[in-house]
C-alpha cells in the first residue's frame, strides 16, 4: 500500500500535471492540481500533524504539541516513528503512565527492521 501510495503521489500526479501542461491544457491543469494537493494532504495527513506538534514543542508549546501528535498516533496504521514520538511528547509532560501504554501497544505492533531500530534507539 505504501509503494502505491508514493507512486500516486510522487509519481503518477506530477506526470499527468506536466503532460497538461506541456499540451497548454491549462483549464485541465487547474483542477488536476487540486486534486493532487488533495490527495497529498491525505496520504500524508499524519506527517503533517507530526510536524505541527513538533514546531508546537520547539515553540514550547507542550499541551498543543501533545494534542497534535496524538491525532497523528490516533491514524489507522500510523508509524512507530509516531508513536514513539507520541511516547516522548508524554513523558515531557509528566504522563507516565500513559506513557506505559503506549509502549505496551507499540511492542504488539508488527515492525520492520528499521522501525525496530527506531523503537530500541
């Protein structure tokens, strides 16, 4: 899923965009590109919320920062990066014991190798 995903995104959008455009179909162009920022903001919805909180904690601002990054651990199939994340942000503010929970849930998860060196760093 995530292989198609950034083939929609990365490539399959910008294809048709520059097609358009090469052929001055500039009434197609418009809406194409809607519709591609669209589907970009959905497909990264999670990403975009992770970087919101952490702007939020860079700016000091722990309680919208944690509000954020739990929309983003709140996603169906959201990374450990969130959630380990998540688990940082809980524990910067005293939430320790859910805090635990996290990383109970987050142990269950299936991961790859990668993320498996997220969760042991």
């Amino acid at each position: 899923m995530r292989k198609l995903k950034k083939f929609i995104i990365f490539i399959f959008f910008p294809l048709i965009i520059l097609l358009l455009a090469f052929y001055k179909l500039t009434l197609l162009v418009i809406p194409v590109v809607v519709i591609y920022l669209t589907v970009f903001t959905i497909f990264e919805i999670e990403n975009i919320y992770k970087i919101m909180a952490a702007y939020k904690f860079k700016k000091g601002n722990l309680k919208s920062a944690l509000k954020l990054i739990y929309k983003a651990y709140k996603f169906k199939g959201s990374s450990v990066h969130t959630a380990v994340t998540f688990i940082y942000f809980l524990l910067k503010s005293g939430k320790y014991e859910k805090a635990g929970e996290i990383i109970e849930e987050t142990e269950k998860r299936p991961m790859n190798a990668q993320e498996k060196n997220i969760v042991l760093l």
